[in-house]
C-alpha cells in the first residue's frame, strides 16, 4: 500500500501583487493593469526620444 502525496494549496499573488513583482525585476518599464491582464512596455528608446520631439517641434513650431 502507497500513501497518496499531500500537496499543501500553493497561494496566488492577486493582480496588483503580481504587477507590482514585475515592476520592481523591469527596473524602467511600464507595467499596469489593463481590464484583467498586466500589460508590460519596454523604456522607449534615445532614437525613439529623439523622433518624438523631432515630431513635436514640426507640429507645434515656437
């Protein structure tokens, strides 16, 4: 006769939690929570920096 192995529940981090563990291992990414999912946004690039103000100055000129 064999006794059955005895597995304790293991308890699941809620969503904040889990967000929050995420953002603090992806030092300078977005990370938030979208409906029921964690939506995580990588830093943006300095070439990208550079052609989003490239693009403010030729819409908004002082």
């Amino acid at each position: 006769m064999s006794a059955a192995a005895v597995e304790e529940p293991i308890e699941q981090p809620t969503l904040l939690e889990a967000a929050g563990l995420i953002s603090s291992q992806f030092a300078g990414h977005r990370v938030g929570i979208i409906g029921s999912r964690i939506v995580v946004t990588p830093p943006p690039s300095a070439s990208h920096g550079r052609s989003l103000s490239r693009l403010t100055r030729v819409h908004h000129p002082t």
